[in-house]
C-alpha cells in the first residue's frame, strides 16, 4: 500500500505543539486592516487550537493516524 501524501496547502497553515495539539492562525488578519479595531486586529495574530469537530479531517490532510 502506498503512502499517503500530506496535503501542501495544509502543511503551510498547521503546526503541531509539543503535546501532539495541531496550532492554526485566525483568518482576516491579511488585508482591510484599516476599518478593523487595534483589539480585533491584535487577538488574530494570536494562534488557536483546531477544535476537536475539525481534528478528524485536519489531520486526515496531514496524513496523520
């Protein structure tokens, strides 16, 4: 059996932590800044966590198990 290729669009976007969690950054940070708060603007360049409704098939794009 052949194996699985990781997706390379999602190997740009997702990291994996230390303790085996899969990091992601928020969306709308790229462009249209000006009309975005300095409070919305600074929470989404923070990263976040996948939730456990998306790990299934975000790790199915990385060729996890």
């Amino acid at each position: 059996m052949p194996k699985q290729k990781t997706n390379s669009g999602s190997k740009k976007r997702f990291a994996l932590t230390g303790t085996g969690k899969i990091k992601r950054k928020h969306a709308y940070h790229s462009h249209i800044l000006t009309k975005k708060t300095k409070k919305r603007k600074r929470n989404l360049c923070s990263t976040g966590l996948v939730e456990s409704a998306n790990l299934a098939s975000v790790k199915s794009l990385l060729a996890m198990k």
